[in-house]
C-alpha cells in the first residue's frame, strides 16, 4: 500500500531560497537587544561620568537618569554603562540601592577631634555649613555606663536631648546628650528657646568645656537611628562618645554621635 503523502502549496515568502525562506522560531526576539557599540569603552564612560558628577551636574544624594537616558547622553551602549557604573561604585562615587536606583554618593568629610573644638566647629573649620535640629528633649533614666560618666547615682533622672546634625539640609548623623538633671535641669526648657546646647548652658554659668575623653566604634545603624536620620535599611556608621566637664573639671554632659560612616572620616588630634 502505497503512503498518501499531501504536499501543501508553498507560499510566495517560502519559495525563495535559503535564509530568507525559512520560518523564524515563534517568541525569539528578531532585533538586537541592545544599540550597537559605539566605540568607548567602559573606562572612557566612567571617566566622563566621574568628571561630569565632579562639575556637579547631578546634585549629592539624587538618583541618577534611567540606563537608556544615561547610555543616550553619554554615547554609550547600556551594557558599557553598566560596567562603568559598577567601577564608580566601587570607588565609592556612586551608591546603588536595590529595586530603587543608583544615586551619587555623598563626598566624604575629614574631621579631627581635638579636646577642645566641638563638633559643629570642626565642619565649620573644614569650610562644611552644618546646624542642629532639635528632635526631642526630656528628662529619663539614662543607661548604666552613662550615670557613672556623669557621676551621679544610677538610675537618678537626667535630661536627654535629642539633636540632627545636617549638612544642606540632608542629615549626616544624630546626636545624643545627657545632662545631669539635678545641676543642669534648666537647660532642657533653655534649649527651646536659644537653639543650641553652647548657649543654654552658658545662661547656667558653664562658659568653659573641654572633651575628658572619647571613644570611636564602628558598627550598623539600629532601627532608631536609621529612621531619625531617612537612612537606607544596612547603615554603616561611626559612633563616636565620650564626656564633657566644666573649667572645674565637673562633668557637664556625655553623649553619643552616630554619623553615616560613607560620608564622614574622624581623626583624633593628640
């Protein structure tokens, strides 16, 4: 018995020969997924794009431009920006955050603490425009280790006062203040009106403080601090503590900086 075989009639595309002719399989892409090169290399992209975030094109803490839009203004495929993106962050130019974007990283500040310049002045000298934002204040049992650097009895109440520190308006870390509430319990209601710790305590007579002592530790943000500072979910920061004391060698105050490590540096001067 001879096989029936039907033969169904070619259509005009598939008569022609070769290449041309044959079926593309369903659901492949049939364009190139990405713009050819253009001749720069990843290195070239990075260069330019670091002199471009130098001449402050993007402002600090922004996200930058979509891949396409960035590629099409820098020249360059999507695949070459990548790879020059990936150096920046590397050299800590750029910042990448998940499912949110990549962002210019804040430039790093260099800070020596010496006994006697507060904080505040220490960006000041180094030409940065700094202010405190009062959060809270109010008076609390404070930990332990802070009772005995105040010198009082533990568990007795002091005043806690809660502070940002910023720079243009961005947050570069909180602080935390303890003062002993017996002696210095006015500088609570004080604080509110002056704007600032220096100038409350001056109106209780204490013109004169120096840094006892100070310890630096690195560690991650918690909960608290993320949140008090709008800081992304891993925080790397310095914690930087110690006490104060008056002329008479009285403590004034203790307190805990917690700054975003990415943006500060601290030195000790001895």
């Amino acid at each position: 018995m001879k096989a029936d075989i039907r033969v169904s009639p070619s259509s005009p595309s598939t008569r022609k020969s070769g290449s041309a002719g044959r079926r593309k399989p369903a659901g492949r892409a049939i364009g190139p997924s990405s713009p050819p090169a253009r001749g720069t290399s990843w290195r070239e992209v990075a260069s330019r794009l670091e002199c471009e975030i130098g001449n402050n094109k993007f402002e600090q803490n922004r996200r930058l431009p979509t891949e396409a839009i960035l590629a099409a203004s820098l020249g360059t495929t999507r695949h070459t920006l990548r790879a020059a993106i990936d150096h920046l962050v590397g050299k800590g130019i750029l910042r990448r955050e998940p499912y949110v974007g990549t962002f210019i990283a804040p430039q790093r500040i260099e800070l020596t603490i010496s006994p006697t310049v507060r904080f505040i002045d220490s960006l000041q000298q180094a030409g940065i425009e700094a202010e405190y934002l009062l959060v809270s204040h109010r008076r609390a049992t404070p930990p332990p280790d802070i009772s005995r650097q105040l010198g009082v009895p533990a568990r007795s109440e002091v005043v806690e006062i809660v502070r940002l520190v910023c720079v243009n308006q961005a947050a570069l870390g909180c602080v935390t203040a303890w003062l002993p509430a017996e002696r210095l319990g006015r500088v609570s209601s004080l604080i509110t009106t002056v704007g600032s710790l220096r100038r409350a305590l001056a109106q209780l007579g204490v013109t004169d403080t120096r840094r006892k002592c100070a310890r630096i530790v690195g560690r991650l943000a918690d909960d608290k601090e993320r949140q008090l500072m709008a800081a992304p979910r891993q925080l790397f920061v310095l914690g930087f503590d110690g006490v104060s004391v008056d002329a008479y060698g009285e403590p004034t105050h203790a307190y805990t900086y917690v700054l975003d490590a990415r943006r500060v540096a601290l030195s000790i001067a001895m």
